[in-house]
C-alpha cells in the first residue's frame, strides 16, 4: 500500500515533467517530420499569465416566425404566422434586439402560446390547487436529456411545486439505476439486472414497449432477487419521504410473488398471475420508511416499467432522463402502452426540454428538426389528450477552440425550430436561451461568480439548475400570480 509521502512525490515528479515540457516546447509547437502536423503544449507563460476570455459578440442576423403580444393577463400570445408580411421584417428584427437587450439584464418570465393553450393551463392551475383537498396525486412529468440528468432541475422544480401546492417524493424511478441517475434516492439490487431503453440500438423489447420513462428493467437470474430503495443525503427535504409506492409491471408470463419490507418487517406477500396488460401493485405507509425492499421471485422476468414514491395527495414531478436525444423518441415506443400508462398517473403537464445534442449538427436550415419535434408533440397530444406540454428551448452552449471558449452562432435557430413546433401543435414554449442572456451567455455562466454551469461548456451544476428550475417554475405560474389564483 503507497504510504501519503510516495503518493505526494508520485505527483511532484509528473508536475517537474510537465512543467519541463511545458519550458522546452515553443508556444507554436514542434514539427513532426516532414508533415504539417505540429505537437503543441501549454506554455508557461499561459500557465502563469491570467489573459481575459473575450467575451463573443451576439450575431446580428436576426428572424422570427411570429409577433410577440401581451394580452391583458400579461401573457404572450402569438399571431398566427401567415400575419406576418416582408414589410415588418424590419420592424420584428428591431424588436427582437431590444428583447434579447432587455432579458439579459432581467429575463422576461413567461411562457409564450397560442390562444387555446390558456384553456390547458387554466385547468392545470385548477387541478393543482385542489391536489390535497381532493386526495389525488398530480404528475408533471419533465422529460428532456442529460441536461436534466441526475434530476439537476427537476429536484427543484419538484421542490417550489411541493412547497407551494403540497406533496412529497422523488417520483418516478426505475427498479434498476446502474449509472445512479436519481441523487433524490438510492436504489440497490440484488441478483442480475438489466436496464434497456428506448434509444438504443438494437432494441431488444418485444414491441418497443418501453413505457412512460422510455426505459424497463429486467431480472436476469432465476430465483430470488431484489430491489433495495433507502433516502439520500443529496435529496431535498421534501423528496426523502414518501408515503405511498405503486409499482407497474407488464407481461407477466409465469406466476411471480412479491414480498414487501417496510425496514426489516414483511408488509405483505402477493402472487401474481400470468396477465399480459399493465399490472399494479401499491403500498402505502403510516411513516415514510428509512428503507423499502421488494423481493421477487420467478424463472421468467415481466417488464418492471417503474416506480413511483409519492405522497397521499399533492404533486408528485418526475425525471425522466435520456441522454444522447435531441426528443423523447416517442416514435419508436408501443403508443398504446405509453397512453395506458399515463391513465394510470394523472398527469397534469408535461414539461420537454430538450436541443442540446442538436447543437453539434450545424445547418443552415433546421426544418427537419422543427418537424421531428413536431411528430413528438402529437404524439403526446393523442397518448394524453388535454394535457398541457411547455417546451424549454433549448439553453446557450458554448465551446473549446484551442483552449478558448467561444459561442456557437446557430442555437438560436434550434430553439426558434423548437418554438415553431410548440406553438403549431398548440402548446407553450419557454425561451431558456434568451433567459440566459442570448449568445454567449454560457461563457458567462461558466467564468461568473457565482458559477452556474460546468466546464464542458453545455451542462448547468447545481446553482445554475436551481436557478433554470426557479425561472422555469415561475414561466408556468406567471398567470397564476398575476391572476390571484385559476380562473374559472
């Protein structure tokens, strides 16, 4: 075993070697061979030497596909786009700057819709301002890629939602987080497990029936296994306890039991028969547990499409994470499955937020991804009819050129493909990008103080997730605010 002295003369001779590297390499490289390759290293004088980061400069070639209005409630309502003409192209452009001048400096909170969708959203605000008097749990879901990974907004989205309109729980989890996705509990097995997801190749699901989180576990091994959930220390308050369990099976093809431990003490024990349609099972619990166990035990595994650990009544906000997509690949799932599943969860809004890993894909045209986003709103629309979706554009990311960070200059044309989705199938968007500051606004949040967002460039940390969730939280509830509660 290497005793602390080693380790630290380990480190101190890997830094003389780099810093010898560092002084005998010019800062323009050495040549190899006879190519025009170089191999370059970080001079000292870089090292040593603090040189500003400039700061890019937003592009000036502005478009939009509609006019921004403010009703009387505040809220902005868009024209239909055939309102537009060539002759208020000028006047549009203008507006624009001076609204990207005006969010970076305080962000306009608000959702932008189509007239129809204050219908969805009045019914919400009903809905989850009569959660805990009428005994039901009420579901947003937030879907969206790795930015939301690790419920890095999500936890406190659920957080403002809990604190003001009652509830408890992280949510919906998988029975199986091999990458430890979900920081607001833990989750561990026994026996072998595996996960499969709906964006992966090759898709080894029957059917593609993946469910409402696009993933499904699976038991491996013959016999006894097991699922272990106890409270994490990263979780907010409210997420740690829960009072009621519902698990979700499917196909179950050969006689399964289940045994329930709340703690070390058996609460239940079920055998369940073959059924090939969604099976249920529930718990619920005087005392929110410290630790809740599941044993199963069959030689064939059904599909465990999730868990939920929620309160009694309230709101319940799930993550549900798919990194590497630029949608929710709703497409290549079993949409009968998906709308069973959702009748079982009561939800009362969907929010997306996806367009981060369409960033590298730089075109000048993005209207395959305006129809793509598209066929994944409707789909929503026919699996959860009435219920609301807002759409989060997707937010300023920023890149490494040479050890320099720069802006990349397209994104606003993503999230503008993603408004146009939005608004076309009838539902709110969310403009993260300007929010944070238009252009550029990555660097910013990167190299601030307060830092809010990773080195990478493209990933919010905490504070920087807290405050999108604030600001997102605050969109959807303008109305509310301003109207002193929902509206008949």
């Amino acid at each position: 075993m290497l005793k602390p002295p080693k380790i630290f003369l380990y480190y101190l001779i890997v830094l003389m070697m780099f810093g010898v590297l560092s002084y005998f390499i010019p800062a323009d490289g050495v040549k190899l061979g006879s190519s025009e390759y170089k191999l370059r290293w970080l001079s000292l004088s870089k090292i040593f030497t603090h040189e500003e980061m400039p700061l890019p400069v937003p592009a000036s070639d502005t478009a939009m596909l509609t006019i921004n209005e403010l009703d009387d409630s505040g809220a902005n309502i868009l024209q239909p786009f055939d309102s537009i003409t060539t002759d208020t192209l000028t006047t549009i452009s203008q507006l624009i700057v001076d609204t990207i001048v005006r969010d970076s400096v305080a962000p306009e909170l608000r959702l932008i819709y189509p007239q129809a969708f204050k219908q969805l959203l009045q019914a919400f605000y009903r809905k989850i301002e009569t959660a805990d008097d009428s005994g039901k749990v009420i579901r947003i879901l937030h879907m969206g890629d790795s930015q939301i990974e690790g419920d890095r907004i999500s936890r406190y989205l659920r957080q403002s939602f809990q604190t003001n309109f009652k509830g408890s729980g992280p949510g919906l989890v998988p029975l199986y987080d091999p990458l430890k996705q979900f920081p607001s509990v833990w989750i561990r097995n026994d026996g072998l497990w595996s996960e499969h997801v709906v964006y992966k190749y090759p898709r080894m699901i029957k059917d593609n029936q993946y469910g409402i989180m696009g993933k499904v576990s699976l038991i491996d091994s013959v016999g006894e296994s097991s699922v272990h959930v106890t409270r994490s220390s990263m979780a907010q308050p409210g997420a740690s306890h829960y009072y009621k369990s519902r698990l979700f099976l499917k196909n179950i093809v050969h006689p399964f039991t289940i045994k329930a431990y709340w703690g070390n003490e058996l609460i239940s024990s079920d055998s369940l028969k073959t059924d090939e349609n969604i099976t249920e099972i529930n718990w619920t619990f005087q005392s929110a547990p410290k630790k809740f166990s599941l044993f199963f035990e069959s030689e064939i595994s059904p599909l465990f499409l999730g868990m939920s650990l929620d309160s009694l009544t309230g709101i319940a906000v799930d993550n549900i994470a798919m990194r590497g997509q630029s949608s929710p690949r709703l497409d290549k799932t079993d949409t009968l499955l998906y709308k069973q599943m959702a009748g079982h969860m009561n939800i009362g809004m969907v929010i997306l937020q996806y367009g981060t890993n369409m960033v590298p894909t730089v075109t000048e045209n993005y209207t395959f991804y305006r129809l793509t986003f598209y066929r994944q709103l409707q789909i929503l629309k026919q699996t959860m009819p009435g219920v609301p979706v807002v759409v989060v554009g997707v937010g300023d990311v920023g890149k490494l050129t040479d050890g320099r960070a720069e802006a990349y200059t397209h994104i606003y044309k993503i999230k503008e493909a993603q408004k146009a989705a939005a608004v076309k199938a009838g539902f709110a968007f969310f403009d993260l990008f300007e929010a944070m500051g238009g252009q550029g606004s990555m660097i910013e949040w990167v190299n601030g103080n307060p830092r809010l967002a990773m080195s990478d460039y493209t990933h919010f940390n905490k504070p920087g997730g807290k405050k999108v969730a604030d600001w997102l939280y605050s969109a959807i509830m303008n109305e509310y605010e301003r109207g002193g509660g929902a509206q008949p």
